[in-house]
C-alpha cells in the first residue's frame, strides 16, 4: 500500500541504479546486483559522512583539546559573548538531540503497534487456513465413508444370482472410485494446510506477544545521550576536571557521532528496501512467487489470485485452490443425478432390505460431501482468504514503514546533526578554556583596555607590574 512516504523514499535517486524491487534474491542475478548497488550508493552516503566526520572530529581534538587541557597551553583569551553563546548552543544541540530521541518513542511506538497488527493479521490468516483444513478434512471423512459404502454396495450386487443377467454396479464402482480419488486429493491438500497453520500461528503470537518492547528502543537511546551531554558539560569545569575527563569523552562522543551516522545509513537501507516493496506489495509478492523454486510454482497461480482478487474481480481462477473446489464440486453436482438413479436398483428382486438400507447410506454420504464440497469452496473462496492476508499487507506498509519506521529514521538523522553541531561548538570551548594557573590567579591579573580595543580585557603574564 503506497503513501506519499513511501513513494518519496521509492524515488530517490540511487546514482544511476534501478529502484525496482528485484524478482530474484540470487547474488549472481544482474538485476538482484544492480539494485544492491542502488541501495549501498545511498546509504553508503551516510555511513562515509558519519566516518568522515568521526575521524575529523576526533583528529580536530587532538590538535586542539589534548593540546590545551594536556599540555596547559590553552589560549589566555576569553570573549566572553563568544563563550556564553557557544554555550548555549551547546546546551540547546544536545537537549535537542535528547527530545528528538524522545519523541521518537512516538514512532517507534506506531511501529510497535503494527508488529502487534501484522501478528494479529497472521493469526487471522492462520485461522482462514485452519477453516480450510477443517472442511477439507471434513470432505476427506464423508469422501471415505462414501468409497466404502459404495465398495460394499457393489460387492453385495456382485454376489447376487447373475440370471436371468448380472446386476450392473457399474455406477456404484464409479461413485467408489470418484470418492477414493477426492479423498486422495484431500488428504494431500489437508497436510498442507495443517504445516501451514501450524507455521504461522507461532508466528502471529510472537509478533502478537514482542512487538511491543521496539518502543521502548527511543528512550534508552535518550537516556545515553542525556548521559553523553552530562558528561561532556563536566569539561567545561576548571582544568583539573578537564584533564581527567576530556581526553576520554572527546574520542567517546566522536566514535558516538560515527555510529549514529552508521545506524542512520543502515536504517536509510532497510527505508529503501520496504519501500520498495511497499510501492506495490502485492505485485512485488507475485514476482517473487513466479521466480520462486521450482517445487512450488504449482501454488503460484493460487498465490496471485489471492493477492489480486479483491481489486481485480473477474481474475481467472484457473489452476487456483478456489478453481479445483469449484470444478470439484461442479462434478459432484453433474453426479447426483447418477447418485438418484441408484433407487432403481430396489426394483431388482435379488436386491434385499440391506442393499435398500446400503443405497440409502450411499445418497446419504452423497449429500453430504456435496455439502463439504460447498463449505470448502467457500473456505477457500477470494474474501475468506484476501481479507486475512490484506490484514497483513496494510499494517506493514502503511503503518509500520511510512507512519513509524520513516518519521523514525527521518528523527535519526535529525539527532545525528545536533550531535555534529554539539562536537563542533564544544571544540571552542576547549580551545578557550581557561589555563588552571588563569584560575588561580584570574582577579589580581586582569586591567581595563586602556584603548577600548575589541578583546575587552587583557590578561598580563605573571611578574609583569
């Protein structure tokens, strides 16, 4: 399901690459390698700006941090406006990277929910499968019971006195053998089902059960950089403080701007990829079925019906489960007639109450896997089955890819530039801070410019009168 989210992730440039999602997750496909390299162009971006400016953020402190709070050798001027304003900024970039941390529990949390939707729309899906299974155990038990009445049946009409002429039980060995190969065709397809619900109700509680801890990812995120931010701040203090504790933090904070740029460009790839996807799901899911293996491209005629049907209603049903149970049962209703014309058998004088009680079961069975034949038809029919997958589809899409896990990544981003602003504005702060012999001494040594010059005050070495 597209939004304009989506399709605005969906058309971003991937440097000449194709942004089409790839039929085939084959490393040697030309088509699979070249959206690849369309991904990687794009979040590589991220991934080199956050290294880049790591490495320069850590080489910049270096040449000026160890510098000054090392080797005592900070700059003896201190604009004070300059200083108060850095600050400031200081203070406002990091408490805003910690807010945009926070608020972005509130995605985070949309994600959550929509773990939480796909879990309960899997749970519907298996529920659908489950209804199938069931009805068509349901045929496979009246089919049988049907075979073995109808088995029985002619091997009574056999036995009887062949003058003046044999009974026919030509249709009664017909209705056996229609009813053993529709219990065949019954038993394989209810294995099937069963594997399949079985698969995806665990499936449906987990997500059901743990999608709701993905929320609570944003505050842990907060809590470290309020504690970064809080650290980084004890810099500021007097130059004992700085000594032992900036040429630790300095290099923490660059590699912790590093990897948020890295997570950014990771985050960037998997938007990529969903959105892709999400452009158009159920197309996307045809193709990879088709290019799917070998052994299940019998059910890939199944697959695209039941993806497609409810916006394209007059979609063919040829080779689809919903096509062999409508074909099944229409057999079956061609047969009742033959199944009627079974009463004429009780006009034989050889044929005594227990054959009349065995064509009367006969009908019987007849009836009612005609009725099992319905109920599959209808288990198996577009809405029984499109809805539950359509409550899978939808949650993903639109509500966990464009209304979480977009504005998430877009908050990333956001908080890995109030970080960048945070480690270039404090390289200032290092660079002014005061020496601890200025601290010491700061009152006796200070004298109004005599000129008014710009720097305000000047502070003399000490010794000089």
């Amino acid at each position: 399901m597209a939004t304009p989210a989506v399709d605005w992730v969906h058309s971003l440039p991937r440097g000449g690459r194709s942004n089409e999602f790839p039929s085939t997750f084959d490393p040697s496909s030309p088509e699979f390698e070249d959206y690849l390299w369309g991904i990687g162009n794009v979040a590589g971006a991220y991934v080199i700006v956050g290294v880049v400016l790591g490495l320069l953020s850590a080489l910049l402190y270096c040449l000026a941090c160890c510098r000054c709070c090392c080797f005592d050798r900070c700059s003896k001027e201190q604009p004070g406006c300059c200083r108060r304003v850095s600050w400031a900024i200081v203070i406002l970039a990091g408490g805003a990277a910690c807010v945009v941390a926070f608020a972005s529990s509130a995605p985070a949390a949309r994600m959550a929910a929509a773990v939480g939707s796909t879990g309960d729309g899997i749970g519907a899906l298996a529920d659908a499968t489950t209804a199938v299974g069931t009805a068509t155990q349901s045929f496979e038990t009246s089919a049988l019971g049907l075979q073995d009445t109808a088995l029985r049946l002619a091997a009574s009409l056999e036995s009887k006195p062949a003058a003046p002429a044999p009974i026919d039980t030509t249709q009664v060995e017909a209705v056996a053998s229609a009813a053993a190969s529709a219990a065949s065709a019954a038993s394989q397809n209810s294995a099937i089902l069963t594997a399949a619900s079985d698969a995806l109700r665990p499936t449906g509680k987990t997500l059901r059960e743990d999608g709701g801890s993905a929320g609570s990812a944003p505050i842990g995120e907060a809590a470290a950089l309020g504690a970064l931010l809080l650290l980084f701040l004890v810099t500021l203090l007097p130059m004992r403080i700085c000594k032992c504790v900036h040429c630790v933090m300095s290099p923490c904070m660059s590699v912790c701007m590093a990897l948020v740029w890295v997570v950014c460009g990771v985050l960037m790839a998997v938007a990529l990829v969903s959105s892709d996807l999400c452009v158009d799901m159920r197309g996307n899911l045809v193709r990879l079925a088709k290019a799917g293996p070998a052994d299940l491209q019998a059910a890939v005629p199944s697959v695209e019906f039941y993806l497609r049907c409810e916006a394209s209603p007059g979609l063919s049903t040829n080779g689809t489960f919903y096509g062999i149970a409508v074909e099944g049962r229409k057999q079956l209703n061609s047969s009742s007639s033959d199944v009627a014309s079974l009463d004429q058998l009780k006009m034989d004088p050889r044929v005594n109450s227990t054959d009349d009680a065995m064509i009367d079961l006969l009908q019987a069975n007849f009836d009612t896997l005609l009725v099992d034949a319905i109920n599959v038809e209808k288990s198996l029919s577009c809405s029984a089955i499109s809805e539950p997958i359509g409550k899978v589809i939808d949650p993903t899409c639109r509500q966990f890819i464009s209304e979480g896990f977009l504005p998430f990544w877009a908050m990333q981003v956001t908080a890995a530039v109030l970080l960048s602003i945070l480690l270039l504005f404090n390289l200032m702060f290092c660079i002014r801070h005061p020496s601890q012999e200025d601290e010491v001494a700061d009152s006796g040594l200070r004298v109004q410019d005599p000129v008014g010059s710009r720097q305000g005050v000047v502070v003399k070495p000490r010794g000089q009168p």
